[in-house]
C-alpha cells in the first residue's frame, strides 16, 4: 500500500522517523505552522518518481522543494537560492550526501 505519491508506506515511515527536519537547509518541521519554512513535503533527491526506496525518498520544506523543482542536485545546490541560505554538500542532510556520490536507482531498494 502506498500513499497519494506512490511511496511505499514502509519508505513513509522511515523517512518520517528519519527527517524530522529539512534535508536541504536543516530547518525543524512543524505540522501546527502554516509558514512554507517549517511545513515538511516529500521530496525525491534525484527527480525521478520511480525511484522510491529509502535512498531517493526525503522530507523537506516546502520552500527548498518549490526552489529545487526539476532540477538537478548538484545544479541547484549552486543556484542563489542555495547561496543565499548558505546550503551547501557539506550542510545538507548524510542521505543528500549519499545520493550525491552514489546516486540511486531503479535497481536499488
């Protein structure tokens, strides 16, 4: 079974246990708040939807999620955006790292 974006409820939960805050910029998420900056949304670190292990599947704000859009991760993480919020490879999340020297793919679980 799996939820309105086709991640497996297993994936769900342990990333929901794993990313209590943004991947990207490292802000706490808050479920009571309506602020863009603290409200979690699913993220694939590599943009491909098929791709929903563990691995690719990660919880960030809705505003780092809006400005990573389709783009690739490594291209993103040098845009003004980035810049501006000071994220960089070495400040996001071990599971960004990751997927950034070993990108997942359809293979992997």
């Amino acid at each position: 079974m799996s939820n309105q974006w086709s991640i497996p409820k297993n994936v769900e939960q342990i990333v929901r246990e794993r990313d209590t805050a943004c991947v990207y910029c490292g802000v706490s998420f808050s479920c009571e708040s309506n602020s863009r900056k603290s409200k979690p949304s699913w993220e694939h670190i590599i943009n491909d939807i098929r791709i929903n292990g563990t691995d690719n599947i990660a919880l960030c704000c809705v505003s780092c999620n809006a400005s990573k859009g389709s783009k690739l991760l490594k291209d993103w993480l040098e845009s003004d955006y980035c810049k501006k919020k000071e994220i960089t490879v070495d400040s996001v999340a071990e599971i960004v790292r990751i997927a950034l020297n070993n990108p997942p793919g359809l293979d992997n679980d």
